[in-house]
C-alpha cells in the first residue's frame, strides 16, 4: 500500500523527442489514478516510467515515499496490465498467475490459496488449467487482472487494459475493475484515451496531451472546471463546443458575439470573474457545451439565465432519451492545437494551414421530445447562459468557469 | 470468371494433371536415384526403368568402402556444426532483435554481407592456418568450419523469430520480478522454440549437404563424410558400374530427406523466417 | 516526505546512466560467441586472402610480396576472362530461370484446394537433396548416347545430344542443374508472398472486370516485386558463388567450357603453382559480387517508398 509521486519527470528519447516534460503528480495511498490523452500525448510512456520499463530522463518517482528511480523494474513490487495481456502463451492459467510468486519463494501453499482466491474472484476457477489461446478475449483479460492481483503489490499500473475488447464487455469489465479496486484499496495508476473511462473509474484524473500535463483533478472538476481549451473540449461527449467569439461592450452589458449570433453575458458572471470585463472589446475563445442547450419548446427553464439563438439544423441523431442535433455557425472553430503550449517540441509541430478552421459546427443536445427535425431546418435553440465557459485567445486557459452544474427542469 | 462451367472443370483437370507432371518430373532425378539403386547389373545392361526385383546387392558392395563410418562422421560434424552455430546465433539473434543501436544495424548487415563471400576465398587461408593449428582431417576443425559457415544465416532467421515475439511479453516477466537472462531461458526460449527448431533443421540440412569444405579439410578416409565418401567411391567404380553408387547415393540422402519430411513445417517456416523479410 | 536536493538527484543520474551502460555491455556480450566465431572462420582468412592476392606463394612455402600483379596477370588471362564470362553467363541465366520457374509453380501452387502440401513436398525436394546426390543422378540420365535422357529424346524424334562432352551442352546442362537446385527457394518465398496477398485486392479487380493478365500485371507483380528482388539476389549470389555443381558434373570442362571463378579459383590453388594467383581470382569474384548485390540492393531501397 502506497503513495505514488512524481517530481519533475521528464522523459527526452536518444533523437531529442521530448516524450513527458517536467510532470509532478501525486496519486495518494489507495486512490484510483487515471492518465488520459489522446494518443502519443505520453501517458503510457509515463506509466512505463512508473513501472521502470523506461528510463527516466530526469526528475523523481516514489512509491511508499521511496525513491525508485533507479530501482529496475523487477524491484518495485508493483503488477501491472499489459493492453495486450502479454499472458505467457505456454502456460497455463494457473502458472501464469503464479509465475511471479514463484519468483518470490513464497509457500506453494500460500501461492495456491492466492491464486484460488483471484481465479474465484474474477470467474476463472474452471480455466486454470487452459492455455491462453483457448480462452476468449475477456476471459485473458482477467487472467492478465488475477496475474497482477495475486502480487499483493504496492500498487496496480494497467495501460488501457479494455481497448481490446468489445463495447458490452469493456463496460461489464470496467465496472470490475471498479469494484475490485474498491475492494482491495490498492494505489492504481490507468491509463486510458478514453474519456469515459477516465470519469467513471478515477478518483482523480491527469489530463495529458504533447507530454504536458494539463489538469489534475477529481473527474467533476475537469467537467465542470477546465483549466484550458484542451481539457474542456476532451472532456464530455459529445464535445463542447469552441469558438472564436468577441466580446462587445453595449449599453445593455456585455455581450459574446460569434458568427451571427450574440448571447449576453450575465452579470453574475461578470462580478464573479472581473478580468471577463475588462476583456470587453477583444476576442475570446466561447465554450458551450451541448448539454447546456436545450430545444425550448419542451423545456422551460426555472431559476436560470437563458438566450436563444437561431440555428439552421442539417443534422438531427437520435439517441433514444436525448437527441444531437448538428448545425453550422459562420465563425472559426477554436482547435486546442491553436493555443502555444509549454513545451518546446510543440512549436515545431504546429502548421499554419491546418489551424484556420472554417466555419464551426456546433451540436446541441434535447430531450428526445423535441419536434426539431432538420435537415434544412430552421429552429430556436435556447442557451443556458449561466453555463458559458470563456478561455483566453492566445494561451486557450480558462477565464472562468460556470457557477451551477444543474441540469435543465423538463416541461411537465 | 465467365467461362462455361465445364470447360472451366476440364480445365481444372488439366492443369492439375499438368502440374502432378510437372512435379514428377522435377522429381525424377531423385525418384531414379532409388529405383537404380535396387537395379541389378542385367537390369542396367537392359536399360529397365523399373528394377526387376528388389536387389539389395548393391548395398552389400558399399562395404567396399567404410561407408557407414562416412554416415557417421557427417552426423557428427553436422551435428556439432549446428550446436555450435545455434548457440551463437540464439544468443546474437536474440541480442540484434532486441537491442537497437547503430553499432548493431552494422553488425545486422556484416552477417548479411559476410553470407555472401564464396567459400573459395576464405577456404584457401583457412587451409594454411589450419594447416599451422594442426586442425586439418578433425572433427573439430570442421564442427568450428561448419559453425562458422551456418552462424550468420542462423543468426539471421534466429532474429526473425525472435522478431515475432512481443516484447511486453519481457516486460511482464520482469515485472513479475525475473531478470533479462532468466526471461530469457524461461520465457523467450520456450516461446521461440518452434522457430529455433526451423533454424536447427535448417542449418544441419545445409552441413550434411555440403561438400567444398568437407572435401578439402578431410584427408583420410575414415575421416570423409558422407558427401565426400561418396563422390570419392564413385570416381572409383567409374561410369559403368552405377549401381553400388545409387545405393551409397539413397542412403547418403535419407537423413536430410527423412529430416525434411518429417519435420516440413517447420524447414518451411524457417526458410520463409529468412527470405520474406529480407 | 524527503526533500529532494540537488545532489542527490545529480547522483541518482549518474547511477542511472551506469546501469544503461552495464546493460549496453551485457547486449554486446551476448554478440561475443558469434562475432568470435565470425571473426576468426570468416573475416580474419577474408583479409589474409586479400594478403594472399599481393603474394606469389604456395601452401608450403611462405610467398613473397608482389603487389598487383597477380591481378594484371589475370586481366590478360584468357582462361580467367571466359571463366569470369561464364560466371556472369551462369549467373544470370540461373537467377532468371530459377526465376521463372519458380514463379510458374508458385502461382500453380497457390490455385490449388487440397493437396498443396504435398505438392510443396515434391517441389522443395532438389534443393534438400545432398548436391553430390543430384549431381550423381543427373549424371547418370545423362552420361551417353543410351542414356535416359537421349531415349526420351529419341521419342520425339531429335538426335543424342552429348550433354557432357560438348563444350556448348555442358553449359546448357550446368545451368539447367543450377536452376533445379534453386527454383524451390523462389518457388516457397514466392509461394507465401503471394498467399499473404489479401484476397480483397483481387476480389476487387475481378469486380472491375480486370482480365487474368491485367490482374497478374497490376495486382500480383507489384505486390511481389519485393519478395522476388531479395529472392532473386539471394540465388544469383549462391549461383555466383556455386561450387559443387560445376565442379561435381564436369570439373570445368569440357575443354574448359564451364569454368566459373570459383572452381577456377580451387583448381589454380590446388594444381597450380601461384597461392596467390588463385586468391586474387577470389578476391575479384567477392568484388563483382557485392557490386552486383550493391545494384540490386539499391533498386531495393528505391522500391521500398512505394
């Protein structure tokens, strides 16, 4: 049982590719740790740092507040789950559990009993005679969990350890592996691109991306308190959506006016987050998620601040409870591969002519009632505008963040 | 495919007839090897295709020469020879497909370049060297030639093999906390087996068939292997008594055919292991 | 928890650095046996060959230095210069045959349903069987006029050739032996090359109504371009380089027809009085051969962006 802690780990491969740059990260004694990112933003290559499977370039790891930057991997006491479960193809399931206790001279007693109690635990006590390549998908899957389970380690590292399974199955999995975590309070460290993932199973999570750490929070507070562009467009499904907007001083207060369209900015807001209007009369990247929009011909909003805008919707994808709706707005769409990160390797990376996006597309997102049909349509859709996020232009961070989290009250 | 179903059906046919021709007669040197070697010297003279009977003379007169003992000398060397050469290509197979680094892209591309070097080149200074160690006409002389001559191409589909093992497969074995030679022999080894069996099959297939070196570092007759004894019995007989030849010839044959039937697979895997990739 | 300071993490950088050159070392040691074993058989004699070429000695005596012109005199030998043309002659014939054939059955082969691996079993036999073996039984069904061969000829109505007594036949009879022995190596690699063809791309020429040649042109060649070049490169080095064949069936002759540089090579440093004549003749062998390898490696490398 054990804290994990990063310090400064920067991971910069033999070519001079910057992989992780200068991450602190702490995961405390028990907790559910994911990383998430899209792909090649350094997660795993930090998680192999954790495991000792990669060098360390510079910086600190500790595990139980023990420095084990030089400690191979073979000595950390930590299990680990590969993605593609790297079981040993000539063992049976039982010697593949029990392969890495053997190695510690434990009792065959005591390793039997370990190894009966995982199988039994995750359904695989009839398979303990089988060979990997007779069992199905999930069913490796599990022996690839007992494997690390049985290790009684210092905690659990897995890297995207359900992407190679089937979309029912990586839920009924995901939620056992939920549960068995709770259950043996083991420091775990996920990795995942899958924002989904990330919100159900962590206690805290490590937004990545480009080898730069972006966020590290509880799942609530990256949905409802970005830190940047980045994070609030990863985070959520479907996306929020970003936009290079303008704010305007009127007479009537501050305004956000984007594409057309122009949606006050309310009070409230202003007092809570000053710098918004000393903005006034300069861009701003808008951000509204699609929840936060809502057909108002079937919901009416009590104890809330809301604007319409008019949107011709060529898109409509029904859900069953909820239904997207598509529509284009004539302005630029605010890409989080716009904003200059920190790090030095990125600046090669940007290329001009990918960034100017043209005309943005937007999704709300209604309660299946809707009689808004599209394609070709012309509707009113209403916007909570207690819920509008507004990021810096240059740098993408958050200028503030929305104040209520509740849901809109349907129409009886 | 528009074409009339049983046009298409008799053409089916007839191209699989053509092809069984085909392979009989690329077949037939073989084939005639063994049915010449049950032929009697009045079947000879009657030009039958068929021996008459099945004639086991002809093998009674390969006592003439120590026969036997050239099947043995080739097992010997062919097998010391791939021991020899499998040790180091496992460990260097295991060693350029793991590890990366320039100065292992040019040790890959020595191996393949050395392979290409004709034998004569190297065979005329390894006579006079050996001649001073002393190692001319032994066994060990020619396990340390035959070693060295099926290292690097051993070596080279060694690599290939391990190639197809992922490494995560390592990775879980030392975190299950074994070091990167007890992987190796526990976990790597094990798994690469079937390949390594293909490299072995291969590279004794390939010493039994040589004859270059055997003829010019082996002198005395007992020491000859099969290859050598052979063609040296059959300047003896010369061109009129064929027959005794073809039976030293079937037997000279029956280890590395018997091998390659037995064993086709994996020889197939293996050949391919090399090749495919380039 | 401790607070890191400076020096100790200057210190844990510094044993991390020792425990990556200590696993560099031990990636080397595990070349050692080999690039041993390679050393001394194959690279140390390489160099000594190329002292030997500079040399005017025998395998008894120790020669003494003569430079080049060991080199100069088989410029203007004419022996060396038709063997040297042979070489090329043999090899070129026997890489293209080998080619072709090998292509042949390949593309036979993979029609086949059932049965092809015991078809497989058949084709791979020449290159199993020992070459003294082949060479033996190819000798005998050619030996003379009553021989198997000139019967089966006599059939279709065309004269006794003597194979292995005229200088012209025995060429043809070299090659043609060179060419069995390696059509099933290009006959395997080719084999499952083309079985690794996803079946979609010729599912889809089918549906564009694509003719059997257009599809064996556009479809099956490109995909086996790769595959044939390295095979192709590897049977013209071991026809290049071909010892047994030559010098099992007609020792060089006859009247020195079918001499390559090899045999010529062995002959000069067994029979003839110059160690270093016979090394230089090597030494020139090994440098057309890696110019030739060189070319087709190059058209290698221009093939691989595609």
């Amino acid at each position: 049982m054990a804290g994990i802690a990063l310090e400064q780990v920067k991971k910069v491969y033999p070519d001079g590719t910057l992989a992780v740059s200068s991450i602190d990260l702490e995961i405390d004694d028990g907790q559910f740790g994911v990383l998430v990112g899209p792909s090649g933003c350094g997660k795993t290559t930090l998680l192999r740092m954790v495991a000792g499977l990669e060098p360390i370039t510079s910086g600190e790891i500790r595990i139980g507040g023990v420095d084990v930057s030089d400690v191979p991997a073979r000595d950390r006491d930590i299990a680990m789950v590969f993605q593609n479960y790297a079981l040993y193809p000539h063992m049976n399931v039982f010697d593949n559990m029990a392969f890495g206790l053997r190695r510690r001279k434990l009792p065959k007693e005591e390793i039997t009993k370990r190894v009966d109690q995982a199988a039994r635990s995750l359904g695989l006590e009839t398979q303990l005679k089988r060979k990997p390549r007779q069992l199905s998908g999930g069913q490796r899957q599990r022996v690839a969990m007992g494997r690390a389970i049985v290790r009684e380690p210092q905690a659990f590292l897995m890297d995207e350890p359900l992407s190679n399974l089937d979309a029912k199955l990586r839920a009924q999995t995901r939620a056992e592996i939920a549960r068995i975590q709770r259950e043996l309070n083991v420091t775990t460290i996920y990795v995942t691109h899958d924002q989904i993932e990330a919100m159900t199973l962590g206690h805290v999570v490590a937004v990545m991306n480009h080898g730069n750490l972006q966020q590290l929070a509880p799942p609530e507070m990256l949905y409802s308190q970005p830190r940047n562009v980045f994070v609030a467009g990863f985070i959520g499904s479907p996306p929020m959506n970003l936009i290079h907007a303008e704010l305007t001083q009127g007479d009537g207060g501050v305004t956000v006016r984007f594409g057309g369209h122009e949606l006050p900015v309310p009070t409230r807001t202003l007092n809570r987050f000053p710098e918004l209007g000393a903005l006034a009369g300069r861009p701003v990247v808008l951000g509204i998620r699609p929840e936060d929009m809502f057909d108002p011909a079937c919901n009416e909003l009590s104890g809330g601040e809301t604007a319409t805008l008019e949107a011709m919707v060529d898109l409509r994808e029904s859900l069953g409870s909820v239904a997207d709706l598509h529509f284009g707005v004539d302005a630029r769409a605010a890409l989080p591969e716009e904003f200059v990160a920190e790090s030095e390797a990125i600046e090669a990376e940007r290329e001009d002519d990918e960034v100017v996006g043209a005309d943005a597309r937007f999704v709300a997102r209604v309660d299946a009632s809707s009689a808004i049909r599209g394609p070709g349509e012309r509707a009113v859709l209403g916007v909570r505008l207690d819920r509008l996020y507004f990021f810096d232009p240059r740098s993408g961070e958050a200028l503030c963040h929305p104040s209520a989290t509740t849901a809109p009250v349907a129409a009886a | 495919m528009n074409r009339h179903p049983v046009v298409r059906k008799v053409g089916r046919i007839l191209g699989l007839a053509l092809l069984a021709l085909a392979v009989l007669l690329v077949d037939f040197p073989v084939f005639l090897v063994v049915l010449n070697a049950f032929k009697s010297a009045a079947d000879f003279a009657n030009e039958r295709l068929l021996p008459s009977h099945l004639n086991w003379e002809n093998f009674n007169e390969l006592s003439r020469v120590p026969f036997g003992r050239y099947v043995v000398n080739s097992f010997i060397v062919s097998t010391g020879g791939t021991a020899l050469a499998l040790f180091a290509a496992v460990l260097a197979g295991y060693s350029l497909s793991r590890f990366k680094g320039r100065g292992f892209d040019a040790y890959s591309r020595l191996l393949l370049g050395v392979q290409m070097v004709p034998v004569v080149v190297t065979l005329l200074p390894l006579f006079v060297i050996f001649k001073d160690l002393h190692l001319l006409d032994s066994y060990g002389g020619m396990i340390l030639l035959y070693g060295a001559l099926l290292t690097p191409f051993a070596t080279w589909i060694a690599k290939s093999f391990f190639d197809t093992i992922p490494t995560d497969l390592e990775e879980a074995a030392w975190i299950d906390g074994y070091s990167r030679t007890q992987t190796l022999m526990r976990v790597v080894a094990p798994v690469a087996a079937p390949g390594l069996v293909s490299v072995a099959l291969l590279a004794f297939i390939t010493a039994w068939n040589e004859y270059l070196l055997a003829s010019v570092f082996l002198s005395s007759i007992n020491h000859y292997t099969v290859g050598v004894g052979l063609q040296n019995f059959q300047q003896q007989l010369g061109t009129t008594n064929w027959g005794p030849v073809m039976a030293g010839a079937t037997i000279a044959m029956l280890p590395t055919v018997g091998v390659y039937l037995l064993f086709q697979r994996y020889f197939v895997r293996g050949a391919l292991a090399g090749a495919v990739k380039g | 928890m401790s607070t890191i300071d400076a020096t100790t993490a200057a210190g844990g950088f510094r044993r991390r650095r020792g425990e990556a050159l200590r696993e560099r070392a031990r990636s080397w040691g595990f070349l050692a046996p080999s690039m041993v074993i390679i050393g001394l058989v194959t690279l140390y004699p390489l160099v000594y060959a190329i002292v030997l070429s500079l040399q005017h000695g025998s395998f008894t005596e120790s020669g003494h230095w003569v430079g080049l012109s060991n080199f100069t005199e088989l410029a203007s030998d004419t022996q060396f210069i038709h063997a040297l043309r042979f070489s090329a002659i043999f090899t070129v014939f026997s890489a293209l045959g080998a080619y072709a054939m090998g292509l042949g059955f390949a593309l036979a082969v993979n029609r086949l349903n059932r049965g092809r691996w015991l078809v497989r079993l058949g084709l791979l036999l020449p290159w199993v069987v020992p070459p003294v073996v082949s060479i033996i039984a190819w000798h005998w069904m050619l030996a003379d006029n009553e021989a198997i061969v000139n019967k089966a000829l006599g059939f279709f109505g065309v004269g006794p050739i003597t194979f292995l007594a005229s200088p012209f036949w025995a060429s043809v009879t070299v090659i043609v032996l060179r060419i069995w022995r390696s059509f099933p190596f290009i006959f395997i690699t080719l084999l499952a090359a083309r079985m690794a063809v996803p079946e979609e791309l010729y599912e889809a020429a089918d549906l564009d109504g694509s003719g059997p040649l257009t599809t064996f042109r556009k479809i099956t060649m490109p995909q086996l371009a790769r595959v044939s070049v390295v095979a192709v490169l590897l049977v013209a080095i071991w026809s290049f380089n071909d010892f047994e064949t030559i010098y099992l069936l007609t020792g060089g002759g006859p009247a020195n027809a079918t001499y390559n540089v090899v045999v010529l090579s062995y002959y000069q440093a067994f029979f003839g009085s110059n160690l270093g004549l016979a090394a230089a003749m090597a030494v020139v062998g090994l440098v057309l051969l890696l110019a030739l390898s060189a070319v087709l490696l190059r058209l290698l490398r221009r093939m691989d962006p595609a």
